[in-house]
C-alpha cells in the first residue's frame, strides 16, 4: 500500500510543476481576467486546483 500512496504523491506533484510551467508565460492580466464562458478567472480556477491538491496529498499521508 505504501508504494501506491508515494505514487500518487508523486503523480500530484509532476501536476503541480506541469501546471506551474503552463502559467509561466502568462501575463497577470491573463491570470488575473474571468474568462468569458464563466465568472472565474485562471487565478481562481488554479487556486481551487491547488486546494483540492492538498487535500488529496494530506488524505494519502
């Protein structure tokens, strides 16, 4: 069991640094912006992500 927990530990985290570099060329006004099809912008949707991240990560420890 211990295997699948570091796992997916570690499946989360190669997310993290993937959606990391994604937002590395942005301008903040492309992060900061609500996108037109919702009331959320990038900033709140990856915000939200990173919440539901650390959940994950704490429930697998």
């Amino acid at each position: 069991m211990s295997n699948d927990k570091y796992s997916i530990i570690a499946l989360l985290r190669e997310e993290f640094e993937r959606r990391e570099s994604l937002l590395a060329d942005m301008h903040k006004a492309q992060i900061s912006t609500p996108r037109p099809s919702s009331p959320w912008s990038i900033k709140d949707v990856v915000a939200y992500l990173h919440a539901q991240q650390q959940r994950s990560t704490n429930t697998a420890r």
